[in-house]
C-alpha cells in the first residue's frame, strides 16, 4: 500500500531559524512528488513539483529536494508569515489521486 | 475570478436535508477533483473527472453524488448526510489527469465547511 510519512507532526522556530521538514514515502512507480502550503480553513496552496530523484526547486526561503525515498522542505531565516500547515503528496503510475501525509504544522515565533 | 473557487464557503445541514456544493476553475483545465479534508487525517480523494467524464470513484458512499455539466464546473450533490461527514470538502483542478507516466499538479478552492447536525 502507498504510504506517505511526514514528520515532525508539529515545528516550533524563531524567526530566522533554519530546519527541514520531511516526507518519507514508501510507493510503487513514483510519477510526482508535491508539496503545498495550507492556511487554517483554506485550500492547500501548491508550491513544487518534484519528479525524480536528485531534483530541487527553489521558491523564496523554500528549497524542496527529492531522493529515492523522501523529500525534504527546507526553510531559510523564516518569518513569521511562513507558519502554515506543510503537506506533501504524491502520485503513483495508473492513479489519479495524490496520497497526502498528514502535514507539519510549522509556527514561526517573532 | 481566478483560480478555483468554491461555494459555498460554510454548510450547516440536518441529516434530512438536500444541499449541493458547487465548484469552479478559471485555469482551462481539463481536470476536477473533489476531496475530504477531516480533522486529523489527510486529504482523501473523493472523485476525478476528465471533460466531464468520471475516471474515478474511491469508494464513496452513494449520498454523495457528483455532476460535471463541463470542464469547467463541478457539483457535489448531498443527501441523508451523517454527522460523520462533516469536514472541509475542497475541489481541484489539473491541466489534466496523469497520462502516460506524467503528473500534473492540482490547485486547490478554499473549500467548504460543511456541519452535519
């Protein structure tokens, strides 16, 4: 069964402190890997896409990177306008629906 | 309007009641989603539609009914809801359904709040 990991469950930093955020994910045929930003009662916001392994996008103070088994969300000098609820999802060859972790939610302190 | 909106934003309904939730995406895509976003447990996909035609059905519960009059509108019809199905319903949209191993990003409405009473 695909699965998809994301830990922490919860991120506490100050402003301007640097850390990772990770999505281990066990599937078969990995066609996509996304990550989305999510805002208490909003739609998730996408931000990357990744496809393969060794890939890496970039976006402001976001660095998302992939290998065979997990990506990682990296974050520079957050602010406080960062803290949100980070999901990561993935889709598998023949499925439509992405499989979606439970998310990290990320609170950035002033 | 831009992107994928959603109406309405908040939905309290009896168990007896018929509602509908209506969804929209001004991105020219060809692909709708529906999702379940319930406290405590990830976003779970609901239905997938290409140019109106449904490609996916992840075992819903026939009280809830989707309609996909084109590629730009989508509908989530409600009947005889249970307290259980309260949750943030959300619609999205994909430049199109994964074909021959390539994945499309989908982008997401604000959702529905709905409250079963």
């Amino acid at each position: 069964e695909d699965q998809v990991t994301q830990s922490p469950e919860a991120l506490r930093l100050q402003e301007g402190e640097s850390s990772s955020l990770n999505c281990s994910y066990t599937v078969s045929g990995l066609r996509g890997l996304f990550w989305y930003r999510q805002d208490p009662g909003k739609g998730p916001e996408f931000l990357f896409t990744l496809y393969s392994a060794g890939e890496e996008k970039e976006k402001e103070r976001l660095k998302a990177t992939l290998t065979k088994k997990e990506s990682f969300l990296h974050i520079t000098a957050p602010k406080p306008e960062d803290s949100a609820t980070y999901l990561c999802a993935v889709q598998v060859g023949g499925a439509q629906k992405l499989v979606f972790g439970q998310g990290t939610r990320l609170t950035i302190n002033p | 309007e831009t992107g994928v909106t959603q109406t309405p934003r908040h939905l309290v309904m009896g168990m007896t009641n018929k509602k509908s939730l209506k969804c929209e995406q001004h991105l020219g895509h060809n692909a709708m989603y529906w999702y379940k976003q319930s406290a405590k447990k990830p976003l779970e996909l609901m239905f997938v539609y290409s140019l109106e035609e449904r490609v996916e059905n992840n075992s819903v519960p026939s009280r809830f009914s989707p309609e996909c009059p084109n590629s730009s509108h989508l509908f989530l019809h409600l009947h005889t809801l249970q307290p259980e199905d309260s949750a943030l319903y959300l619609c999205a949209s994909s430049q199109d359904v994964q074909r021959d191993g390539r994945a499309y990003e989908q982008y997401f409405g604000p959702g529905t709040r709905l409250t079963v009473t």
